[in-house]
DNA sequence: GAGTGGTCTAGACCACCTG
DNA sequence: AGGTGGTCTAGACCACTCA
C-alpha cells in the first residue's frame, strides 16, 4: 500500500494553511480556483470547498466570487472568550465554590439602566446583590438587575441557594448579550465585600443579555484583586 | 407560485434553531436524526447535516455517532474578540491616531519573561517602549519584547514610525498567542505616560505569540483610564 | 451488530461579480 | 458575458459508539 488514506477536507485545510504560513501563497496573493485545486489533490470540488470555507470562517482568506480566493493581507485576530459561570471559573481552579446572596429587591429601573439595557425607565425591575467565593476568598462581587417582564418566574425564585447567573443560564438558555471589561477602583463598598484596600484596581466585567430583542438582564461583575483572564488565538 | 425558493441549510439551521429557543425541543432533548429531518424539510441530508454542524460550531447542540443529536445542556456562551491594533481601535472612535517610540534597546531576556515566552534566559531580545495615542489623548502604553532570533528582521526595523505590532502583523502574519486581560494601578511611569494620577485603575492586556511553537513576542498594552473592550455573543 | 453522524463524490444549477 | 464561489443532490462508504 502507498497511501492508506485518501486525502479529506482536513488534509486540504492544513496543506493550503502550510502554504500560506510558508509564504508560499503570499499576503494578498490570488489562489489556485476551486477545481484546479480539486484537480491538484485528487478529491473533489466540494471537499475543497469545504476546506477553504473553514479558513474563510478563521479569516485567514478572503473569498469573492468572480475574482477568486486571496490571502487576507492584514488578518483580524480574533480570540474566543468563554463567559463561564464564576462556580466553573472557581472550580477550574481546583477550589471549593460558594455562593452567598447579598441583597434582593424589586425597584424601579433607575435611568442608567434604561439606557444601558434599553428598558423604559421606571419598569420594575428585581435588583440582586451576590457574592461568590473560591476556598472561602472572594471571587467576585454580583451586581445583577433582571427585567420582570422578561422572566416572570424571577418574582418567585429566591436566589438564597443559586446564584442568578445560572438560574438564568437555565430558564433563559439562548440569549444574545453585550460584554465590556474595564478596570474600576475599588469603592467603600467593594472594598469591604472583596477584602481589599480602598481604590484598589479591580477587573470588572459588565453584561447586557437580550432574548429575541427583549431586555432580560444587566449584571455587572467585579473581580477580587488580581484576578486575570484568559484566553487564547 | 408558492414557495419561490428551495430549502437551504440556512433555512434549516433557522428552524432548528427556533425550535430549541422555543422549547419545543427543551434542553436535553433528543433531536430526530439527520435522516428524519432531511425528510420533513425535504431536502438532502448533506443539507441537513451543514446545518446542524453550523447549531454544534456554536455550542447550540451536541452530537455523537449512535446515540444522536441533543440540545446542549447548559451552553457555554462564547464571546468573539477581535485583537485589533492601535490605530484601528482608534480609527474606530473616528480620532486621530498618532504613535511615539519611546525607547529602543537590545538587552538579555528577564527571568520573568524567559518564563512567559518559553524563552531560554539571558537570549537577546529586542525592548520596546511605545505610546499610542487618539486625538492628542494618551490611548495605551506599549511594553514590547521581541525575540530577534525568531524575527532577524526587527534588528533593522528602527520603529521610529511603525509601531512594532503592524510591523510584525506583516511580518509574522499568521501565529498563535496567548492572552489575558487584567486591571492594574498606575505606578508613576504609567501615571506619567497616560496623564493620569499615580494609583489610578487601568486596564491592561498581556499577548504571547508564537509562530510554529518558536516564541514570537510579548507585549503589556496598558490604557488610559476608562478604558472599555467590547464584544458581543 | 447496528444505528448514527462524518465525510466524500460527481454532477448540477445558481448568484454574484468583474471585465 | 463569462468565470468563480455557494449550494444542493443522491448515493455511498466509513467511524464511532452504544446495547
């Protein structure tokens, strides 16, 4: 036997990756079309195809019809960050989780939160405030503001036991959201729930979640000092 | 005429995807198979296929040879980031983007940075202090290390004008990096270079890159106060 | 062993774009 | 007007995994 293997998409996808890698296809420059590559390789035009639409999706080519498939000359990086729960953050780290709820009561949308999750201000709104703990240290401090409306069965729920995130995550499983990450300082207040100096630089990630345009949530999470995320591209 | 168009993936991926939002299948579900689906849509299975593989890519679904297609349990969201460069993010803002080299010096690679890049220490490294700004305002402060051996070019590169990072996206344009975001306090060179006081919170982002397991560069980008990355899920 | 998804094929038609 | 990618089809075989 010679090749024990015919050659698959992935075969494709990797050999025109090392050719572009290797400069063999500079940036910019024009590839072979669907069918001569087919022809190249012995497979057919669809395997190709699929080959290339995969490093289309990864940005590493750009695909006009017409004029052909070229090298992207100034590639956009793009990292995938997971938003996990803070109970699997904490336990990635081999620590013990702990939840603690802090405040819970329904007000008004104050203005900022209007404009923040496109809400008319003054709807009622269920306002939580949470802690959540790794081996006992604070995680992170919750701030979290869920639109009644949207999720009527909040009025009920407790959230002594679990935290909203994942209460939501569970009731409201496909959701479109907004991420920002800024660093804030510590205030009186969060200085206290996160065991740190006043003004302290904290990492703070805010949310906005909708479920088919309707506003469902706005939370706003700040990390213990220190803390750091990661990703990779 | 009734139906102007045939059924494409799009369409199936869309009424999938409807289904699972609306609960008729719930969270967990068994989904019928490729074969059962193709049927009611009445198109190929290759079509089918494309479509579910497409709801899987997301984390919507999960599929396994044998035992089927079931809606993801609990989805863990995935937020897309694009790593733009400085001028970009401040092209974005519609300001005036403008750069300054700020020192420029060979030297032997710290311990801590032999660590971060899987460096063997003492290797000659290329040292870089740079500032971006948009409008006049300081954007970040950049702390870049380049390795020369992986890049024999930045000996001559002068980067009075270029800033390193598009210097190298052309350079090395296709790599992998590591990367992590924290917060911060400005100690008094930050405070300096990014008009801000001494202590002040700031956002800062660290990249390793590699190309081909060869340890590229490594670059602290730390920003002005208020600083805020966006993205969407 | 048998059912399910994973992939490939050869051919076809269409949509978009550029010359 | 013609070339190129985008997609669909019908059928086939394979690979994984569960019972």
């Amino acid at each position: 036997m010679q090749q024990p293997k015919k050659t698959g998409f992935q075969d494709v996808r990797d050999e025109v990756m090392r050719r572009i890698e290797t400069r063999v296809w500079d940036q910019g420059a024009l590839l072979p079309t669907e069918a001569e590559l087919a022809t190249e390789f012995g497979c057919a035009r669809a395997t190709v195809n699929r080959a290339l639409r995969e490093l289309a999706d990864r940005g590493v080519i750009d695909r006009k019809r017409k004029s052909g498939t070229r090298v992207t000359a100034l590639p956009v990086k793009q990292a995938k960050l997971e938003i996990a729960t803070a109970r699997r953050l904490v336990e990635e780290r081999n620590a013990t989780y702990r939840y603690a709820l802090v405040s819970r009561r329904m007000q008004a949308a104050p203005g900022w939160l209007g404009s923040q999750m496109g809400l008319t201000p003054g709807t009622e709104v269920l306002h939580l405030e949470a802690m959540h703990y790794g081996d006992g240290q604070p995680f992170h401090f919750e701030d979290r503001w869920i639109n009644i409306a949207a999720v009527p069965g909040c009025a009920e729920a407790d959230f002594a036991l679990k935290p909203p995130g994942e209460w939501l995550l569970a009731e409201v499983p496909f959701s479109n959201a907004d991420v920002s990450f800024t660093a804030t300082a510590a205030d009186a207040a969060l200085a206290d729930y996160l065991a740190c100096a006043p003004g302290a630089a904290l990492f703070q990630m805010e949310r906005s979640t909708w479920f088919q345009d309707a506003p469902v949530t706005f939370a706003r999470m700040t990390f213990h000092p220190g803390y750091r995320m990661r990703s990779r591209y």
